[in-house]
C-alpha cells in the first residue's frame, strides 16, 4: 500500500525534523519496586544481556534491567524490537521532547509536557518507557519525578539537548564530536536530579539518527540505543483515529512502538493511545516496558 507507506514514512521524517525532541516510551509488567537507586550508565556496563533466556526475570523485584552487549570494539548496541514469540507482547515507548533552546517557547506558554497521556497510561495501567531529554526533566522536574518513582514507567536518555549526533538528521542542529558523551550523561544527571529513580540504561537517538562512529563513540556509556519497528506518526498529527490506525496496522508480537509525550507537537496522542490500548488488548496483546521486550 504505497500511500500508507509515504504517510508513514512523510510523519516520521515530520517527526523528526520538527520534533527535536519527539520520541516514545514502553512499559515492562507494574509491580517491581523501584531500585534502590538510578542505575548508572556504567553500573549496569556489567549486567549482561540475557535475550537468550527462555525464562524471564520474576516480576517481583529484577535487580537491573536488561541490557545488549557491547557491538565489534565496544559499540553501542541497538535494539529495534523483541522477540516474535507466541505470546503477544508490545511495548509503547514515548519520547518527551524538549530541545534545549526551546526555553523561550515553554516560558511563553508552550506545553512540551502531556499529564493527560501519562494519566491516561495510568488509568489504562500500561506499562511504557519514556524517553526523556534532560531538557525536558529540567522544565518539568515534578512530572519527571513523578513518572521515574511509578514502577508503572521507565525513564531512558533522548539526550540532553535533542540535537543530532550524526547528519543529515532532518535539519536538528548537530551535536559536536566530542560533546556527544556528555549529552547522555547530563540527560541523566538532569533526569536523577528530579529524584526519578527508574531510571533505565537506555538511549534513543535524536530524530533515531546514528551511523557507526556515534556508535563507536558512545560505547563506554555503556548505554544501549533502543530504536522501534513501528512508527506511530504522532509527532503533529491531527487525526487521532489515523494514527491509531496507523499503531494498529503496524504492530506484531515483539513491536516497539514510538509516540511522543508533548502536547506541543504531538497534540493527538493521548486520543491515538486511548483507541488503541482496547483494541491491542482484545487482539491478544499484552503491554510491557521496553526493559521486558529485551529481557526476551
Ligand atoms: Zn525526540
């Protein structure tokens, strides 16, 4: 279906290009309580993966999150979807997207949060990741406490400043070469200084834009980068029901869906999720963070 694809792929480029910041979240099973403290980048370098386990880790209290090990040379892994299993599972990830000179914007009145979507990810009690900047955890240190204290979410690096770390990358201002260790590690110094504690080790690249030498690059933050199979095309929808078509169309056992977490540009998201969470689930689908899709 040729105009479904150029839709998909035209908001995705969309998305990328204006949203400097847009990107989703998922959600493992609720239940674990907090870890006792953020892990850090580096604590969890040793915790190694573990995909091949047909048994996952109990519900009741995982010591750390699943993570890929190293690529060739140390590489930053990536992870793009789970496991096709029998067992239908899917995880909603959403990007809270705030750019680091958008300031201005948000002290004119802008909303680059959204309390409705996380409300209503409550209300529905799904599970999802979110991906935040450190930007954004500045501008909303009482929503971004609040989402990394409820082991109903995880909290995953987007970078501080939502700038891109390799180009072309649909026109974000470019990270410098050797800034971009830092930009993870201020995004979670900011996001750990909210008081967030499910805080998890994970990466999504601005706009989803890398090539090798980033990879190469950010290796020692021992982060791994989590990218998706299915693109919502939220970021500045204005059709709730096609984007939720869009979810529904895309999603199989294992999907890694991208939405986004900023009424700012993003605004039809909280509608998209509130179709779409009823009918994944009487299709069979059961919702986990993205630390549960890559625990396999
Ligand atoms: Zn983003």
């Amino acid at each position: 279906m040729t105009p479904f694809a150029r839709r998909v792929t035209t908001l995705g480029v969309l998305g990328a290009v204006l949203g400097g910041g847009l990107v989703g979240c998922g959600h493992p099973v609720p239940g674990p309580a907090p870890a006792s403290g953020p892990p850090s980048a580096s604590g969890t370098a040793a915790h190694a993966p573990d995909r091949s386990a047909d048994s996952p880790a109990p519900p009741a209290a995982p010591e750390k999150p699943a993570v890929l090990a190293p690529g060739p040379g140390g590489r930053t892994p990536v992870f793009e979807r789970g496991p096709q299993r029998a067992a239908k599972v899917v995880a909603l990830s959403f990007d809270a997207d705030m750019t680091a000179d958008e300031g201005p914007r948000a002290a004119a009145g802008e909303h680059f949060d959204n309390p409705e979507l996380i409300a209503l990810l409550r209300r529905l009690k799904v599970p999802a990741t979110v991906f935040m900047t450190g930007r954004w955890a500045e501008e909303y240190p009482d929503q971004a406490r609040s989402i990394g204290t409820d082991p109903l979410f995880e909290i995953g690096n987007h970078s501080y400043s939502h700038y891109a770390f390799t180009t072309p990358c649909y026109g974000l201002p470019t990270v410098e070469k050797d800034a971009v260790r830092d930009e993870v590690r201020r995004a979670f110094g900011a996001i750990r200084e909210t008081g967030a504690r499910n805080v998890v080790p994970y990466f999504r690249f601005p706009g989803g834009c890398y090539d090798d030498d980033t990879l190469r690059a950010l290796g020692p933050e021992k982060v791994t980068a989590v990218q998706w199979d299915v693109v919502s095309g939220d970021a500045f929808a204005t059709d709730a029901d096609a984007v939720a078509e869009q979810v529904l169309d895309g999603v199989r056992s294992g999907s890694l869906v991208v939405m986004h977490c900023t009424r700012s540009a993003a605004p039809v998201t909280a509608d998209a999720v509130r179709q779409v969470v009823p009918e994944l689930r009487k299709r069979g689908y059961r919702f986990v963070k993205v630390s549960e899709l890559m625990a396999g």
